[in-house]
C-alpha cells in the first residue's frame, strides 16, 4: 500500500504552494503548519514532508523553529528538507525533531558528501532529493538548473546503497494535470529495490491508486489537499493503523 506524505511548504513561516517552483506563482494559505498537522496525524497521517522554502534559495535552512513545533506538538515524524548542505545542518534537524532528511543541491555539489551521509546516517534516514525540468535535475530550490540527468543521478547514489528518492517532475508541480507515472516507472524498472516518493502533480484520489498501483512506495502531494480536491476522510482507506 502506498504510504501518504502530505507536503507542507514553508516560506517567511507561512505556508505556501508554487506553480512549477516558479517563486513569482505564489500562493499564501491561512493555515498555521502546527494545526495542518496535527489534522494531518488527525486522520491516521504518520509523516508529512516539511519543505523549508527559505532554507533552499538561501543555501542553509532556516525554520528550524517550525519543524520543532510540529515536532513538539504532534506525532507525526517529519521528512525536513531545504537548504542542508553540511552535517551540522543534518544534525539541528535532527536534533529539532526531524525524523528523516531529503537533501538535493548537495547530491549535485558534493556528491561524494551526500553518499557518505547514506552510510553515516544510515540509508532509512536520509533521502535523495531528485527533482528535474525535463528529465534534468534542477537544485536550489529548482531556481538553478543543471545539465544532470534525472536516471543517471539516481544511479550513481543507487550504486552506493540509496533506499529512498523524492522525485518531482518540476512541469507537474502545482498544476493539478496529473503526476509522471511513466517517469517512476522509468526508476523502477532500472532501479527496482528502490522505493520512489513520488511528487507533483497530483489531482485527486484516482491519480494515487494509479501511484499505487504503478508500485511507487509513497506520494507526496500538497496543492490537490489546499484546493480541496482531495479530502482527509478519502485518505485514510490507504493508511494502515499501526
């Protein structure tokens, strides 16, 4: 069964949702991140990915005091990302409450550093942050592309013992057309022992049972839950209680 991550986007501690993570496509929700949380572990939710927007176009991350609060008042375990680039910044998250680390720029810059950390921190811990503008990775909060190629970037991570990748198809993201189901089937067939988190796009219930039944191991979605096409009473059939 498909696990469900809802995303939770963080920028001058509001929460927000971008269009293609175009930052001048930006919209603001009333919603504090605490209480989108606890309504997330609500309805049996157990991990919510925290982005921290700042943290990302900045190069270290910022609402550090965001992730602790969701931390200190909920059960939810929390998938922080945005803007880690050392180990002290692996260690404040973890020491704040984060339960798992999703880094990309750094898989880019120093990508020995980043295989180390799947080693170091151990590979149920920290994921690979694999996000591309067509088929081609794109960092800093994707406002800086590159020439690396979504497959072979993986690769080189898988090779070293990477469990978990976070994969977003950018021209998806925020647009409610649907997510790139043949692009995780693209990473399952190459890469087959590895459990894909995939991201953007998604527009309703139909489109993760078809996630589901695709074989990717969780979905990450946001904007579908913000615009109310997906309720937290539908979620809950792919939640198994523990």
């Amino acid at each position: 069964m498909i696990q469900i991550i809802p995303s939770i986007i963080l920028k001058d501690g509001k929460v927000i949702r971008l269009k293609q993570g175009n930052l001048s496509d930006e919209k603001v929700y009333d919603e504090s991140p605490v209480d989108l949380a606890k309504s997330f572990e609500d309805h049996g939710v157990e991990v919510i990915h925290l982005v921290d927007l700042d943290g990302a176009t900045r190069g270290q991350p910022v609402n550090y005091h965001i992730l602790e609060a969701i931390a200190g008042h909920t059960g939810v375990k929390v998938d922080f990302t945005g803007g880690i680039h050392t180990d002290g910044d692996i260690s404040k998250a973890y020491e704040y409450g984060a339960s798992y680390i999703t880094a990309a720029s750094i898989a880019v810059s120093r990508k020995e550093l980043f295989a180390s950390w799947i080693i170091s921190y151990g590979r149920e811990k920290i994921t690979l942050g694999a996000d591309a503008r067509n088929h081609k990775i794109a960092v800093r909060g994707w406002q800086k592309d590159t020439d690396v190629d979504i497959l072979d970037h993986i690769d080189y991570f898988y090779s070293r013992g990477l469990k978990y990748v976070k994969a977003t198809d950018i021209s998806k993201d925020g647009t409610l057309e649907g997510p790139s189901i043949e692009l995780y089937r693209q990473m399952l067939d190459r890469f087959p022992d590895i459990c894909v988190l995939a991201s953007g796009g998604v527009r309703n219930i139909e489109d993760i049972e078809a996630l589901n039944d695709a074989g990717v191991f969780a979905v990450i979605f946001g904007k579908a839950f913000y615009e109310g096409r997906i309720k937290l009473k539908e979620l809950e059939k792919f939640i198994v209680k523990t």
